[in-house]
C-alpha cells in the first residue's frame, strides 16, 4: 500500500511518518523520516508499505498538529531514522497511528490533512 498525503488545510505544513523497518540497528522494529513541505493543494506519495500500521505527524504554518498518542523525537532537520534515535535538539511528538486491514494491496491510501 502506498501512502498519500494530500494537504486541504489552508496553510502549508510539514509531515513526517513512522513505518515498520524490522532489524532497525536500534534494537526496534520501527523508523522514521521527514520532512516533507506539503503547500495548500499539494499533495505527495510518501511511503510504501506492506505493514497494517503507520503512523504520521504533521503541524501547519498556522499552528494547527495532526498528532496521536506515539511518542518519538523529531528532529527539526530532515531525518530517516530508527525509532529511538533521537536529537538533543529534537522534539518529542506524538504521532497518529494509521491502520490497514489490506496494506498488501498495490492501492494508494490518501490521507486529507484538513
């Protein structure tokens, strides 16, 4: 299954996503990776994945967050990291869990950031 972002909120808006990546070198299961600059309209394909789960993060010029109950640290610089590495410049977030009963599926899953 792909992953696309489509930004219908007003303003632009960063994103960054977690995704399933077993034997990361951090001892997890899990990575990371952001930025991606989305403009009002703009919409991009960020992620394949065979898993059921990801998760993404996303906050807008505006102040407005998309966020959930998955706690990690973002850095503010583009990153494509393990799950538990973190950076003392770094924020800790929560990001939303997205959920598949057919991520195996060649399809495109759109998610409308409004």
């Amino acid at each position: 299954m792909y992953l696309r972002f489509d930004n219908s909120h007003a303003r632009g808006l960063w994103l960054a996503v977690g995704y399933y990546s077993p034997g990361c070198p951090d001892g997890g299961d899990w990575a990371k990776k952001g930025w991606w600059r989305l403009e009002p309209g703009q919409a991009a394909t960020v992620l394949e994945t065979t898993n059921t789960y990801a998760t993404f993060y996303a906050e807008a010029d505006d102040g407005r967050v998309w966020a959930g109950g998955n706690t990690t640290n973002l850095p503010s610089q583009e990153f494509d990291w393990c799950w538990n590495t973190a950076s003392s410049a770094g924020e800790d977030v929560g990001m939303r869990q997205l959920s598949s009963t057919n991520a195996w599926a060649p399809w495109t899953s759109t998610i409308n950031l409004t």
